[in-house]
C-alpha cells in the first residue's frame, strides 16, 4: 500500500515554492539546497525536508546525480 499525496501544502512549503520559482526566474537555474537553506534562512535539514515533502505532494522533482536536481511540476500562487 502505497502512500497518498496530501492534497495541499503548509506556509512553509508554499515559501519554499515560492523562492525555489524566484531563484529559477532570476538564473535560469534551480537552487542547490544550500542556496534555498540561505536564500529562506534555515538549516540544509529543513530545506532537504520542505523539498521532500514537496515532492511527494507533487509540487517538485527530483533529477537523480545532479546538484541543481529540482524540477519545478506546479507552481503555486
């Protein structure tokens, strides 16, 4: 039995979202999670986390062997 995407994200999340797209529409390029821990001003534990709940509620991606893995599936606004 597989786990189920919660439907909709917390504050947090949505402001992880949030800088994750800023920094993308202002490089070209998605954030390292150290740049997003910096950028939000948390810990790399708490960035790493955000972006696996994110993922698993189907708001982001991740690309395997990279260190600008994250893929951006839905924005939110």
């Amino acid at each position: 039995m597989s786990k189920q995407k919660t439907v909709g994200i917390t504050e947090p999340q949505a402001r992880t979202l949030r800088e994750i797209c800023r920094i993308f529409d202002s490089t070209g390029l998605p954030p390292t999670v150290k740049e997003l821990a910096e950028a939000l001003g948390i810990s790399h534990a708490s960035a790493h986390e955000q972006i696996a709940q994110l993922v698993r509620k189907g708001y982001l991606r991740k690309e395997e062997k990279k260190a600008r893995s994250i893929v951006v599936i839905k924005r939110f606004d």
